[in-house]
C-alpha cells in the first residue's frame, strides 16, 4: 500500500514503526479545540491510539505532538509547562495538562452547575419542539445519571426538583 502524501517524515526518535504519523490538520487526525476543554481527555486518548499505532515511544516526542496537533497558541502554551521538558515524563505532562483544565478533569463525573447550564440552554423550548425536547431529555438523563453514580452527588428528589424548576 502506498504511503499517503498527509504524511510527516518519520525522521524522529524513539519510533519503532516506519509508518509516519498524519500531518495535523488531515482528515482523520485528531485535534483539540481549545473552546472545547472537556474534550482533552477524548483528544489524549486519540493520540495516545495514535502513538501506538505509529509507535511513537518516546516521551518527548509524545509531548511534542500531543502540541502539535492543537493551535500555535495552545501548543506554545502547553510547551511553557514546567514538565514539557525533558526532565518530567509524558505521564507527568499529561497530569499536569489535565490538571490545568478543570473541565476535562470533572468529565464523566457530572456537576450541579453543568445539570443547570443544560436546564438554561434549554429553557426556551417550544412544545411542540419535538427534537428539542429529545435533545433536553437526553442531555438531562446523561447528565443525572453521572451525579447519581457513586458517591452520588444529588439525590433523586434534588433532580425532580431541578427538572420542575427548569419547566417553569
């Protein structure tokens, strides 16, 4: 199969495959919108399929491209961490990454302020909305599931009283 000309050179260290990675931007390669920070966990976890995938082994350049594959600004911001250097290991980085977002480090946990902000976007629903509604019913139901997985953070009674309060 001929390699495909989205391809960066795979001149880099710590490879063990001579397949090269995609070039950022291509179809198909991941890429993290910083308007978006809960996906950064999503974005990690694609790379890291990547990583293995096109064996990139080394910790450096781990950290490199989980930047490379963002904005200029972003990747110039994550390359001030004090463990994009050599001295801290990709674990540490993406420790630190996450840490520094707040909104990827509550994913999949669920919280009172993002139950309300779904009440709020959806607090103008007409009706006879139909996708509307099953857009808030779905959005809700994902959303209170998360806080009643344990230690549940809401009670039962908590989410029947928030759904009423956001019908009114």
């Amino acid at each position: 199969m001929p390699e495909s000309s989205t391809a960066e050179p795979s001149a880099c260290s710590g490879r063990s495959s001579s397949k090269s990675m995609p070039l950022p931007g291509s179809r198909g390669a991941p890429n993290f919108d910083k308007a978006k920070p809960i996906e950064l966990l999503r974005y990690i976890e694609q790379m890291e399929d990547i990583f293995k995938e096109y064996g990139v082994d080394d910790d450096q350049d781990k950290k490199r491209y989980l930047g490379k594959y963002t904005d200029q600004m972003t990747e110039y911001e994550w390359r001030a961490f004090e463990t994009y250097d050599s001295s801290s290991s990709y674990e540490e980085f993406k420790a630190a990454l996450i840490d520094d977002y707040p909104e990827a480090k509550m994913a999949g946990k669920g919280t009172l302020s993002n139950l309300r902000k779904i009440c709020k976007e959806h607090q103008c629903i007409h009706v006879d909305d139909f996708a509307e509604l099953k857009s808030l019913t779905r959005s809700f139901k994902a959303e209170q599931q998360l806080l009643l997985n344990p230690p549940a953070l809401v009670e039962h009674s908590q989410n029947i009283q928030m759904s009423k309060d956001s019908q009114r």
